[in-house]
C-alpha cells in the first residue's frame, strides 16, 4: 500500500514538472502582468469579497448568489488552510523551473498542497451560479484566470491547483442548501364582498384613533376634506378605544365603519364590525399596519378609491378564547385576531429584525436576529392539542403566510380558513445547537427542531406557570389554556380586487 501511494506521488510530481516547464515555455508579454495582478487581487479572498459587495447591491438573485457565494468560499478556505495545508505538506515549485520575470516574489511560505487562492475561485463561482446561472457563467473565466495564474507565476504546482479547485467545487455542493432561493409568492387572491360605495361619506362613520401612530391635527382636516358627509370620532388620551369604536358603529345611519389606527385599534374596529354586519374601511395609521397591508389598503389612495367605488372583499377572522388566572381573579378573554398569535420569544425575534433591518436588509438581519435571540433564549414548556411540548417559539398566522419559514412576511389570500403553525421545538437533542445552525445556515425550513402546519383551530395549555400570548403584537398575561379557531368569510373589508 505504501509503495503504491510512493509511485503515485512520483508519477503526480513527473506530471507536475513536465506541465510546468511547459508553461516555462510560453514567452514573455503583457499576460505575466494580467496574471500576477489578477493573483494579487484574489488573495485572501479581497477579489471574491468585491464581486459579492457589488452583487449585494442588486436584490433578489444577485444578492443570494453572493450570500452563497460567500459561504461557499468560507467552508472552502477553512477545509483548505486548517485541514489540508496541514495533512499535506509540500515544497513549491522552485525559482530555476520558471523565468526570474514570471516567478512569484516573496513566495508564500505555507504549504504548496492545495492552492488555496483556486478552492476560493472555484467556491466562490460554483456557488454563484447555483443561485444565479447566468452569473456564474461570467464569472467563471475569471475564476479560472486565477487558478492558472498560480502556476503561471510558480506559487503552485499544478496539481495543487487541481486539488483545490475540487475542495472549492465540493464545498460549494456541500452549502447547496444553505440559504436557498425562495420559492415565489403566489398571486394575490381576493373574494369579492358587497359592499356599499361611500364616496363623500355618506354613512360611513370614521373612528379616529389620535393616540399614537402617524396621527397629526391635519389628519381629522384631511379626512373631512376626503368624506366631508362622514361622521368622525377622535379617540383621544383617557378615552376607552374599544367602546369609542363601537359607539361609531352604533351611530344612526352608519352603512360603513371606518378606522384610522395600527393593528391594535384595526382589531377592535374588526370585532364591532363583525358583530354589527358592516364593511369595514381600514386607513393605515398606526405604528404597525400589517393588515393594511395585506388588503392592499398600505396607502391611503388604495383605500379610498375602493371605499369611493364600493369595492370589498371576504376576509376571515381568528378567534382566541383565553381562559387566564391574574392576582388570584379568573375569566375567559375572548379576542378577534386579524394576523398573528405566538407563545415564547418570537415577539423579541421579530422587533430585533425590524430593527436591525433597514441596516442590513431583510436576509441578514434576520440571521443577526435568529443568532441574538436563541443564544439566549428559554423554552417554553406547554401542551398543544394535547401534546407536551418544549419550544421556543409557537407561531400562528391567520392564514397561509409567505415565505415559509420563520420571517412570514406576506398573506396573499385573505379567506383560505387555516390557521399557519410554525412550531421551533425544544425536545430534541442539542435543539439548541441545531437551531442556530439552522438559522446560520438558512435551513430552518428543513431543520428538525422546525414544524410547519396548519389547522383550523388549535389549543394550547401552560405548564406550571401561566403564558404570556402575544395576539397581533399586544400581549396577553396569565392564560392556562386558550383555544384558536377560524371564523370563515367573517368580515367585509374595502380592498382594491386586482
């Protein structure tokens, strides 16, 4: 077995001189320059870091391309400097077998097996062009450039420069999956609801809620201006938002109930408009407007031209009953929940990626905050539906979100009847490590301390002390147990169909 390895090093080191003394060969010319500068610039990855800033800088498949790219380039130097280098040790070429014009000075002193600077190339560009193809392809006589210029310029022997262009291709298959490319959302769906049109007003009473948010004195002045024959109430400090609103639902002669406020206040104002059949005219002024959002009412333009033309549709509706024990008083609180409910610190997760995001945009600042967040984070120990269960986090969208992991960002069907589950779990082994893995990695779509359902109720029950329920962004202490259902087509809301 020894001799065998023996004649094939020799073999490998005949092939070696005999191709580099080919390449001694070729005469001198501006591509000695080309190659030593090119050289150059790839080492410690300064080429392939500049690439990615520019790509970054271009969203969608550009700035995942160079997020793979990156990760396969780190894998590559590591396996490459800390594991090969060192199992590897090998002489470089010598000064004598190339021209004094062309040979690498100061020669790097490290190992000569494997080429580091062509594992980065390589990894770097495989994968790139697993995201983006058509990127990878420009990229990849560049990236071949500089794994030539290490023999051209006597750094490596070429079968140096073979082996690490292998560990580069074999990390960038081995991140494949890491942050993989998101599948499309699908279309938006609305279903059509009748609704009466309210173009001056007429009949449509407007709560104001003037406590917080984006609420100005010109705003009441802007509204009346809009519906000058609407009926509005200004929620003011001290004032009791739940029973303001439904004193304007009440009012003689409301066909339509308006809202000005975030999701807090959208919720009450649903909840009166359920349980007195009108439609509901949502206007986005609040901190949070996520159901704005998704019924397509984010500006205020989009919602009047569909409040002025009658324009509705079905929207479903969350129920949470909330059986809760506070200071020894017990009751049941039930709510209407228009997006989200969760259990543990998902609430934390999602204010430190709302935060850290006009920074760092959307895909890393929800790694910065996954990271922050489970290092130091303390499962929650409940049963839902009966089974027990350590978690993290316990996630509940009032609809099928997108994407599909743990950064649900868009609800594009409004009426589908499900409850959106996301469960990250405690219960197995090294859950904690895998969960950070999993977020470093962008796997927590497939990762096993990760569960994806959905339902169309749920119950869940405290362990020993009560739970703190976040519903729609307000939190909800003391509850033993709550149950979760899904009102159907429950509420008219005005929203642009198309």
């Amino acid at each position: 077995m020894r001799s065998t390895l023996q004649w094939g090093s020799r073999r490998i080191g005949r092939l070696d001189r005999a191709a580099v003394r080919l390449v001694s060969r070729w005469p001198e010319g501006r591509h000695d320059d080309v190659l030593k500068s090119l050289s150059r610039a790839a080492t410690k990855g300064k080429l392939w870091f500049a690439v990615a800033g520019v790509c970054a800088a271009f969203p969608g498949k550009p700035r995942n391309a160079a997020i793979h790219g990156l990760l396969a380039l780190g894998v590559a130097s590591a396996v490459t400097n800390l594991g090969f280098k060192t199992l590897l040790p090998r002489t470089r070429p010598l000064p004598e077998l190339l021209p004094a014009f062309r040979f690498v000075n100061p020669q790097p002193t490290s190992s000569s097996m494997p080429s580091g600077h062509s594992a980065s190339a390589v990894a770097f560009t495989l994968g790139v062009a697993l995201v983006d193809p058509r990127l990878g392809v420009a990229l990849a006589p560049v990236a071949a450039g500089v794994a030539y210029s290490r023999i051209h310029t006597g750094a490596h022997w070429p079968s140096d420069v073979v082996l690490g262009s292998a560990i580069g291709a074999g990390a960038a298959l081995l991140t494949r999956r890491w942050w993989p490319a998101r599948p499309p959302i699908p279309a938006t769906d609305r279903s059509a609801a009748e609704a009466p049109a309210v173009g001056d007003g007429e009949g449509l009473s407007i709560a104001v809620n003037a406590l917080g948010g984006s609420y100005s004195p010109e705003t009441e002045t802007q509204l009346r201006e809009i519906f000058p024959n609407s009926h509005i109430s200004l929620i003011s400090d001290g004032d009791d938002v739940v029973a303001e609103i439904r004193a304007a639902a009440t009012r003689p002669g409301t066909k339509a109930l308006g809202v000005w406020g975030g999701d807090g206040t959208v919720g009450a104002a649903a909840a009166a408009a359920v349980e007195h059949s009108l439609p509901l005219l949502v206007l986005p002024g609040g901190t949070l407007n996520h159901f704005a959002r998704d019924v397509d009412a984010r500006s205020l333009e989009g919602a009047l031209k569909a409040a002025k033309t009658g324009t509705a549709a079905w929207t479903d509706l969350g129920h949470v009953s909330a059986a809760r024990g506070i200071d020894g008083q017990a009751g049941t609180t039930e709510l209407m929940m228009l997006n989200t409910a969760s259990v543990g610190v998902y609430p934390n997760l999602v204010r430190r990626r709302e935060r850290l995001q006009p920074a760092l945009g959307k895909p890393l600042a929800g790694l910065v905050a996954g990271l922050r967040t489970f290092a130091a984070a303390r499962p929650t120990t409940l049963r839902i539906d009966g089974v027990p269960h350590k978690l993290w986090i316990l996630y509940l969208g009032r609809g099928r979100y997108y994407p599909r992991d743990l950064a649900p960002l868009m609800r594009p069907v409004l009426d589908d009847g499900v409850l959106d589950i996301r469960m990250v779990t405690a219960d197995e082994p090294f859950a904690r490590l895998r969960l950070l893995w999993a977020v470093l990695t962008g796997t927590v779509g497939t990762s096993k301390v990760t569960h994806f359902a959905e339902a169309a109720e749920l119950s869940i029950e405290g362990s020993g002390e009560p739970l703190v329920i976040a519903v729609d962004g307000e939190p909800l202490p003391g509850v033993r147990n709550a149950q979760f259902t899904v009102k159907r087509r429950a509420l008219r809301v005005y929203s642009p169909l198309s």
